[in-house]
C-alpha cells in the first residue's frame, strides 16, 4: 500500500493553494493507495464538515473520507490532484412550480431540482402529511419526482415536508402547504 502524506494544509472552503498531485489523473494506480491529509488548525466543529476531493479540471469528486482527530483519509487506485475541502453548505431545492397555498387538483406529481455545490447529494427523504412518500431521482438532470398516484395525498389541506442531505451532513428542509381534490 502507499502513503501520501500532505502537513498543515491551509482552511477555507475550498483550499486552491494546497493540493496533492500525484502524476497524472489518466493512468490508474496497480492497487489502492491512502492519500492522507493532516490539519491541526481548523476548530473540530469544522472538521466534521471536511472531506478529501479529487480535481478533474473544474469538477471535484467526493471520497468517502475517513477521519481520525486531526487526520483524513481516503483510499483510491486513481492517481491525480487530491485537495482537503470544506462543505459548510447545505444542498439546495426548488420545487419547479409553485403551490404554497394553492389548490392543484389538476396536477398528477410535483417536481424539484436538487443539488449541492461541493461533496454532493447523499440523501432524500419526503413526507406527505407525516407519511413517508417515494421519490424518483434523475442525477443527470438533478430532479426529483413524486406522483401522487400512490394514494397518500389528502382531500383537501395537504403538508408537504422533504429533507436533502449532502454527503457530509449538511441538510435542507423544505416545507409547504397546498390543496387537493380527488374528485373529478
């Protein structure tokens, strides 16, 4: 196995300056390597939030990263650019047409965009009046989907709750009221 070790990285968000190259991104590793990053400068409130990323040009790729106090690791057979980030933020949703408050009998499903800016969207969860509902998910195009064929939406006043998670625990809540008739 081989080791990568980076010192004292410096913190923000993201970290342009300080970065683990090894060779090139194109040719992969024979077995997994450990690349290991150690901060001692960052509080430990922030190090919950911090995970090793790879660059591929713009694009970062999360790593499943484990921590142990001040020292992060990831395992990987790709060789590349490896960086220590920071996610401090929450993924965002925004649901395409609006319903607060308003009756929708006519629609069939509802329909959100989802995403997260840096380590990426681990989790969806969505409720329909205290009740767990299913949601489709489409990465490619970052929409999640819930058709209320599924016979939990009410007559009447509905309570809409969904909750998006990022891979590092950041949530978001998004909550509305709207109204349905079944009747045709």
């Amino acid at each position: 196995m081989i080791h990568f070790f980076k010192q004292k990285p410096l913190l923000r968000d993201i970290i342009p300056d300080n970065y683990l190259d090894i060779h090139s991104h194109l040719l992969p590793g024979i077995d997994d390597g450990a690349v290991t990053f150690e901060d001692s400068i960052s509080a430990e409130k922030d190090r919950s939030k911090m995970f090793i990323g790879s660059i591929d040009g713009k694009k970062i790729y999360y790593y499943n990263t484990k921590r142990y106090k001040n020292s992060f690791t990831v395992y990987s057979k790709y060789l590349g650019d490896y960086k220590l980030f920071k996610d401090s933020m929450p993924p965002k949703i925004k649901i395409d047409k609006k319903i607060g408050g308003k009756w929708i009998s006519q629609q069939n499903e509802l329909q959100f965009t989802i995403s997260d800016d840096l380590s990426g969207i681990k989790s969806y969860e969505g409720y329909l009046n205290g009740k767990w509902i299913l949601l489709e998910y489409e990465p490619k195009t970052k929409k999640l989907l819930h058709r209320f064929s599924d016979g939990i939406v009410a007559e009447g006043k509905n309570d809409l709750k969904i909750v998006i998670t990022d891979n590092v625990g950041n949530s978001t809540i998004f909550e509305t009221q709207f109204f349905r008739s079944q009747k045709p």
